[in-house]
C-alpha cells in the first residue's frame, strides 16, 4: 500500500493506494463519530457494499442505493440521501462513505457538504476515472439540463481510499474512459509520464494491477500538487480540465451518459491540441502523438460528426471558464505544458469545431 497527502493546511487529508485496502487501512479509525451513511448504487452494491460494510462493526452504518447513471446526478436524486440521512437520525457527527464512481463521489460529497451545514466524508472510488481524478480535490456537485456539475460546492473528503483490486470488475469501456483522465496528466505536467503511459499502455488495457498501481499513485500526486497551490480554481487548478469544455458540451449534446465523461474528454483532448497546432505550439508530430495515444487507449479522439461549430459554441458558452462572454480554454504550450488562454483567434476556434463535422446531406 502507498500513500499520499493532499496539502490543505486543517484541510490535509490522505490518500491511500494500493490492493485489498479493506484488509490494510483500518476503516474505523478514519472515522470520528459513532454513524456512517454509506451511499453507493445498483451496480456497485452487490459487489462491494457487504465487504464494506463487514470493515465497520462498531458503528450505526446505514445504506443509500441510487439508480445507477450519469442522468441520475442530479438535485432529485440528491435529496434521496438527505430523505435517509433524516429517516435515520444521522446527526452532525456523522460520516458519509462514497462507494463508486465519480456520479456516486460527486453527489456524495455535495450532500455532505450541506447536510446541517456540513459533515465528514470519505471517498472510495471504484472506477478509475474517480481513482485518479473526481474523488480527489474536493469538486462535488450535480448536473443541471442546462449545464454539467453547475449546481455544487468545493468540499474535500476526510481521506482517499483508492484500491486497484475494486478495478478488476470495471467494463472495458470505463476502463479506458478512466485511461483518459490518466493521460490527461501527462498532457498537462510531465511528458516523460506521458512516455511512461505509452510504453505501458497495452498491460493498462489489461488492467494489470502494478501498471493501474502505478497509473494511480503518479496521476494522484499530480493532481495533488496542483489542488495544493489552487484548492479553488483561481488559477492553476484550471489546467485540470484540458479537453472538457469541449468534453461537456459533447455530454450534453449527446444526452448525459451517451458518451462517457471519460470518452468525452478524450475527443475534448484531441480538439484542444488540433486547436493548439493550429495557434503553432503543439507541433504536427506531438498532434499525432496525441491521436495515437488515445487510439491506443481505445478512446474517441474525434468528436461526433453531427455536433455542428454553433451548437459547440452555444453549449461551450456556459462553461465555468467563461469570463464576460469569452471562452477561455486549456491548450498546450507543449506535450507536458499546459496553460490557460482566451488568447486565440475565434477563426482557430472554428476551425477545430469544423474539423470533424459533416453536415446533414439535404433530403428530396
Ligand atoms: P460512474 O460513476 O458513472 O461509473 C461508471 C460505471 O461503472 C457506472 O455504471 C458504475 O456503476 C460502474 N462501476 C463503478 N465501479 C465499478 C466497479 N468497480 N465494477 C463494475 N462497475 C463499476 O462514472 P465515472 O467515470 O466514475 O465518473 C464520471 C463522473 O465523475 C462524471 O459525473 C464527472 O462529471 C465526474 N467527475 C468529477 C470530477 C471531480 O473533480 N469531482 C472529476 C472528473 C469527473
Ligand atoms: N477534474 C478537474 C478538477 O478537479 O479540478
């Protein structure tokens, strides 16, 4: 088991890495108050939800199951775990527990960031896109139609427990949705990670444990050296999000849990570097590698043919980025740099939006 630290001053936390961690972190000892509600979903309960549970013996542990999906993130579903808080008489001390992916973690951690104004919560992610990126930094929230996570809170989790054992069981194609997030950090801070990810990404695919072990630890360490300078995004921690304006636009054109996340920002990732190129800072070869390393990662890099420039402008324009009116993005300087710009000619812009978009031949 290895083990990292989120640097928030009062707010540090752990995170723990590695396999079997039910059998090597004591739970408990996390845990400051006497009731734990633990909150995970259809899919996962079966699967982890009684282990889990077997690792609290002394404790009033109580249960929320949600329907499983990424259209079920939202503020209906949300006041089911306040209706369960409350049936149950879960008071201030208590601790909310994430068993899931990142729509478990987010909603999770935005419950307990407003039940009575705030309580504990610890995060175990289940997937790898929430092992290496939504269960740490403190990002909650829900979907809104109008808009992806717009409704939420920064609020950071006790501790991390992120076990590469949970992963054996993920869906090949959530797999490689997580591979994005993970390539994302060699994009954004260290192109000899990015190498690393390269010469391994065939035992990544295969979900090999010291590959994924390994994929996780520096992933984590990055993202927690970037949330320790900037916890709320006032800079730095914007680098974090290469490829999602674009990604959640593309969600929300395509109905939330069409395209996943991770897929989505795969594409994302792929139109930020076209755009990139197009400025003349990510060369034509570091645009190939880009392409090629998302292919090897089984992951979109185009987005989809039907989504036309306007419609990406329209959804890209409600981006948390947007600063009176214009649209700020992550590019890259160059693999392994990245920086945050409204600095680009909108003629660039519409070039990328163009790039993969094939109009609707007329009928009759
Ligand atoms: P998800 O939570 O929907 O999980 C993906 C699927 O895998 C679900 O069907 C889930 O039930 C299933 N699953 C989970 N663990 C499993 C396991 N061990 N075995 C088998 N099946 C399992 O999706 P995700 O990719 O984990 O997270 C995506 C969400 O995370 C999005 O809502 C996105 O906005 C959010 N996110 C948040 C942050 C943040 O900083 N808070 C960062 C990135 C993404
Ligand atoms: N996933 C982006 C962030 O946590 O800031």
């Amino acid at each position: 088991m290895r083990q990292l630290r989120v640097e928030l001053g009062a707010r540090s936390y752990p995170i723990y890495i590695g396999e079997k961690l039910f059998k090597t972190v004591d739970l408990q000892s996390l845990i400051s108050g006497k009731q734990v509600m633990i909150v995970t979903n259809e899919t996962v309960a079966p699967l982890y939800l009684d282990a889990l549970k077997r690792q609290l013996p002394d404790l009033q542990v109580d249960e929320v199951i949600l329907p499983d999906g990424e259209s079920f993130k939202t503020l209906e579903n949300l006041n089911s775990i306040f209706d369960a808080l409350l049936q149950m008489r879960h008071n201030r001390t208590t601790t909310l527990i994430a068993l899931g992916g990142g729509v478990v973690g987010d909603m999770t951690g935005f419950a307990a960031a407003s039940y009575q104004r705030g309580v504990d919560f610890i995060q175990i992610p289940t997937t790898l896109l929430s092992q290496v990126d939504s269960s740490v930094g403190g990002k909650t929230g829900v979907n809104h139609p109008l808009g992806k996570n717009m409704i939420g809170a920064f609020y950071q989790p006790k501790a991390v427990l992120a076990d590469t054992s949970i992963l054996r069981s993920l869906p090949a194609r959530e797999l490689a949705a997580g591979l994005a997030e993970v390539i994302k950090y060699g994009f954004i801070y260290d192109e000899a990670f990015l190498s690393w990810i390269e010469a391994n990404i065939d035992a990544l695919n295969a979900c090999d444990s010291k590959a994924l072990a390994e994929a996780v630890y520096r992933s984590c360490e990055i993202k927690a050296e970037v949330v320790a300078q900037d916890e709320r995004e006032g800079g730095i921690r914007a680098i974090l999000n290469l490829g999602h304006t674009f990604g959640h636009a593309i969600e929300t054109d395509q109905g939330y849990g069409t395209w996943l996340h991770g897929e989505a920002v795969g594409a994302g990732m792929w139109m930020a570097a076209d755009l990139s190129n197009r400025i003349g800072w990510v060369s034509d070869d570091e645009l190939l590698r880009v392409e090629a390393v998302l292919k090897a990662a089984h992951l979109p890099c185009k987005p989809p043919a039907s989504m036309s420039p306007a419609r990406f402008r329209e959804l890209m324009s409600v981006d948390k980025k947007v600063l009176n009116g214009k649209i700020r993005l992550v590019l890259l300087k160059q693999l392994g740099e990245a920086i945050v710009t409204e600095d680009f000619a909108s003629e660039l812009l519409d070039q990328t939006l163009e790039a993969n978009y094939t109009v609707e031949p007329a009928v009759g």
